[in-house]
C-alpha cells in the first residue's frame, strides 16, 4: 500500500474516533444533572414571563419551529400530557425559535394548552445553553423541581420517554 494510502486510512481512522469520542462525551454531559439557565422571553400577546415564573415546578422545556414536522408531530402529545400532569406540578413550556408571526397562525389552528414563548433568533444559543450542542430542533429538556436538568433529546422526544423520566420524579416528591 502506498504512503497516500495508509495516511488516508489513518486520517479516516482519527475523524471516526473523533466522532465517536464526542459522541461519547456529548451523551456523559447529556447524563449529569446541571442547573437550568434562567430565561426571559415574551409569549404571544408580548407578555415577559421569566423561568423563575415556574419555579419548584417540573418543567419539558421544547425548542420548536412551525416549519418542523418533527416538532408539530410532538405538539399533540405533549398537550395530551400537559393536561394529564398539570395537577401534579408538571409545566410544558415551548420556546419557538421561529417568527411571531408564523407561530401565531400556527396557534389558530392548535389552540396550546401549555405556555408558548417566542425566541426567535436567540432561541438557539439559549437551546445550546440548555445542553443541545447539535442546534437540533426540536430539542427538549426535563428540569427537576430543584430546577436542574436531568434530561436532554436532540430530535424527536416520545411520550413514553418522556413518562419514563417524568414518573420518578413525581414519585421523588412524595
């Protein structure tokens, strides 16, 4: 085999182990609880609510945009859930990284149940604050009630995932 050869086997060898190794450490941060950073953004009507609002709550915070069929297909779950968990200290909060506008004809047709903050332009860097290294949306995260994040999905996040870390901290409340 040729020099050019092994030097391009060994630099496809590093850029696999290189994505793997952050894979790996990505996930390990994923798994560490970390304080929730604090937040201000308005809703719709340009009401400001601050994260402090929701304090000693548990909240799945969801970064969303209109144009996202992953994230619109989320939407009625988490409404379903909303509605089944409110009595018990659990707060669906979504953070639309997209235009008012765009966010409030969507609204028309699916009347939320859950509080909806726009973001707009600054939603990535505060979705990247709360651990989400990819810029995916949706992405969503679980706080405690102790407002520490103990939970992080890039991407699409089910009901059942969801429930399954939900449940023990409802349970750690009793």
């Amino acid at each position: 085999m040729k020099k050019s050869g092994l030097y391009l086997l060994a630099g496809l060898f590093a850029l696999a182990c290189g994505i793997l190794a952050k894979h790996f450490l990505t996930s390990l941060e994923n798994t560490r609880p970390s304080p929730m950073p604090t937040f201000t953004l308005p809703d719709l009507a340009g009401k400001q609510h601050s994260s402090a609002e929701w304090q000693g709550k548990i909240l799945v915070i969801n970064f969303w945009a209109t144009w996202c069929p992953p994230c619109r297909k989320e939407i009625p779950e988490f409404m379903a859930l909303q509605t089944e968990l409110a009595a018990q200290g659990v707060v669906f909060i979504g953070i639309a990284i997209d235009d008012k506008k765009a966010v409030k004809n969507y609204q028309e047709d699916t009347a939320f149940n859950y509080p909806i903050l726009i973001a707009s332009e600054t939603g990535i860097a505060l979705a990247h604050k709360f651990g989400d290294s990819m810029e995916a949306v949706p992405y969503t995260a679980v706080i405690n009630r102790q407002g520490e994040i103990v939970f992080r999905q890039p991407g699409e996040v089910s009901k059942i995932q969801l429930m399954s870390i939900i449940k023990p901290l409802l349970q750690s409340a009793k």
